[in-house]
C-alpha cells in the first residue's frame, strides 16, 4: 500500500505556540514522537501567497514570480489577490506528482486557482460573497462537479466568509475528499491563527483558543484516515508560513509620494497617473516606478525613500534596490525598491487618508500585529512531521522555508 502525506499548513503557527499544541489531545495522539525544525526561516517578504508558492516549489519569488498576495494594481475596492496558478514560473509539487503518477488535492492552499494538474481542488479564492453564491465561484476557478457537492454540502458551516467560519468549511472539506477519494497527498490551508494574531495581536487568549482549533482540526483529518485503516499509513505534515509582530500604526507612504508629485487623483481621489507607487506587503513595501528607466525619476524616489529613513518618523528603517533584495534575499520583481519597516510600523496603500492610520479588521496589513519583514525577524514558523517515511523524535533547531519541498 502507498503511504500517504497530508501537509497542514496552520497560518502564522509559530514556534512560541508548540508549547500549548503539544499539550493538546489531538497532537498529543497523533503527533507524539513527531520530529520537527523547531524555527524556519521564511522567504522576504514573509506574506503568505509568495511563502505558499515557495513551499510548493522550493524556490523564492526572484524565480516563482510571486512577490506579494496582491497583483500589482490602482485604483480596485476590494483588492484582488493573487488567486490564479498561471502566475507562479516554476514547477510545484503537484506537477511533480502527476509525472510521478500520483494523486493530488488541495483545499484553499494559496495561488491555485484553475491549476491543471490538481485532480481534486478546492483552491483559495477568499473573495467577499454570499455563501449562496460558493458554487458558481468556485465553478469557475477549476472546482468539478465532485467537489462542488463537496462546497454545497459544507457551506453549512459559513455563516460568513470569513475567519473562523471559513477555516470549520476548509477542513470539512479536506475531510470528505480524504472519504471520497483518499489522494496520495492533500494539501490544506486553514487562515485562523492568522486571523486571530491580526484581530488581537502576536500573543493573545483568542490566538491561543485558535491554536486548540488547530489540534481539533489534525484530529479531525487523522480520525478519517483511522475510519479508513489508513492512519499508519499516512504521514502527517504540519508546517507554517511566517510568524507576526505587534504594530503601533500603519502609515501610509503613497500620501508622501502624492504630496512630492509622484501621484495624481482626481477630484474624487482616484489615480489618474503616477510616476511612484507604494504597493503594501504590510511590515515591507514594494515601490513601483511608472518608468523605471528613467533615471532623473528613481533617483528622486531614491533620495526622497532614503530621507524618510533618515528622518526616523515614516516607519522605514531600510530601502533596499533590487540588486540588493535579489543578492541578500532572492526577491526581484518589476519593482524598483523595497522599504522595511521599523518594526513596529505597516505599510497602507492609502493615497487619499491620513499618512497615519488607525486599525482595521478587512484588511491583514492594518491588524493589530502584521508580518512582510524581513524573515530573520520576529517569531518564526515551525514544521513538524510524523509518519512511515520520517524518523521519530529529530529535532533541527533551523532549517529553510524554500527547503520543504
């Protein structure tokens, strides 16, 4: 019989949070003697699309292309986000499976959408709507007639398309695929310790109580594969992305750059054109430039980034050139800069609204506790895995995020 492999990856887990899973009931029966990388250094920036696509191809965004959960767009209420597989320029997982001859299936793990080599998929596609509306969504990011009676039958769990609701209907989900069609390897990606670090802060009673969700869910997903007889059989991955870091403001850069000439809204505050842009990844930023040819423009941008630094009161504590985020950190893109934060600062992407903003719940850059920073900062991701194919009781102090694939 082949084994089979079942990655979680829970959100924002970190490794502060082992010390409560593994008291957990779940983690303790089916986790115990699970091996582990205890701290992970995540890829820059530290968002979760560009770090998803990385664990599924294991290599960073200057090679993938995906350098933000946004496309780079103006002027668009809600933001779209980087939904759609035909974005990422390098071979993943599940590719690799289907030369291989394996089955594969996903449930909401990011930049997915309308992927042709998943054969079982529920794909991210977080888009505000009615939940009466799952099925002719979901229809048309690449969901089949099976798994859209899957959706149909687990919306009952949506009171609203949102956290935590919608982390109860991804792992209902993963759970009936495991019963209907029992994939060699099922990928699943669960937002609510994310969401609740983002609502609350890095360390908080509600990010602990979504931690207990987290342990419920690998019972839940381990239950079915023991109604099966195939528990012994599985290897059970659980794995994170980034950790966060508690924010004191958000400032909005693109009001600066408004305010020196490097945007222009119409009455109603809309861009009509621009020379610089701000594009948010929250704790870093990336700059755009209309022209990056032009070399009278991004010195100006260039002097004007570095003197917010200097100044000490933008929330910037490094601007970083291309050259220099592809040599240090594999990130490059069609951007001209990137900005870091002091680390208690994010990013906006506000043109219009106070260059300092309050907090807000719709978006994750404007949380109480956010991430995008450099990997090397604040509480870092974990992996843990147990299973046939994995020795017992390993522990690695540090590994790499692009080495999990």
């Amino acid at each position: 019989m082949k084994n089979k492999l079942i990655i979680l990856s829970a959100d924002a887990l970190v490794t502060e949070d082992l010390d409560l899973l593994s008291t957990l009931p779940g983690y303790n029966k089916y986790m115990n003697n699970a091996s582990m990388v205890r701290n992970v250094r995540s890829i820059y920036p530290t968002v979760t699309f560009p770090c998803h696509v990385t664990m599924m191809t294991g290599t960073y965004p200057n090679k993938h292309g995906v350098t933000s959960n946004f496309p780079f767009v103006m002027n668009e209420s809600p933001m779209p986000w980087n939904w759609y597989a035909d974005i990422v320029k390098s071979k993943d997982i599940f590719t690799a499976c289907k030369e291989k001859g394996l089955s594969t299936a996903t449930v909401f793990w990011p930049v997915t959408c309308n992927h042709k080599d998943i054969d079982y998929m529920i794909p991210e596609f977080n888009k505000p709507m009615p939940v009466e509306m799952l099925e002719e969504a979901f229809a048309k990011v690449g969901c089949d007639e099976e798994m859209l009676a899957i959706i149909k039958k687990n919306s009952v769990f949506l009171e609203e398309f949102r956290h935590p609701y919608t982390d109860e209907f991804i792992i209902h989900c993963a759970c009936d695929i495991l019963r209907q069609k029992q994939p060699d390897v099922l990928l699943i990606h669960p937002g609510n310790i994310d969401a609740a670090r983002h609502a609350h802060g890095a360390f908080h009673e509600n990010v602990n109580q979504e931690i207990r969700s987290t342990d419920r869910f690998i019972q839940m997903l381990m239950d079915v594969q023991e109604e099966l007889g195939l528990a012994e059989n599985t290897n059970f991955v659980l794995t994170s992305d980034h950790g966060q870091m508690d924010i004191q403001r958000i400032i909005n850069l693109n009001v600066l750059l408004k305010e020196y000439g490097f945007i222009d809204v119409d009455s109603k505050g809309m861009i009509t054109d621009w020379r610089a842009y701000c594009h948010s990844n929250g704790l870093s930023a990336l700059i755009y430039l209309k022209n990056p040819d032009d070399e009278t423009i991004k010195n100006r941008v260039f002097q004007l980034l570095r003197w917010m630094k200097k100044e000490g009161v933008y929330g910037i504590s490094e601007v970083f050139t291309t050259d220099e985020t592809n040599e240090k950190y594999a990130l490059d893109g069609d951007f001209s800069f990137v900005v870091e934060s002091d680390g208690y600062t994010s990013f906006g992407a506000g043109v219009n609204v106070p260059l300092v903003q309050t907090f807000g719940d719709m978006d994750y850059r404007y949380g109480r506790a956010s991430h995008g920073y450099l990997p090397e900062k604040g509480p870092q991701p974990v992996l843990v895995v147990k299973g046939p194919d994995f020795a017992e009781n390993v522990v690695i102090e540090q590994a790499e995020l692009v080495d999990e694939a």
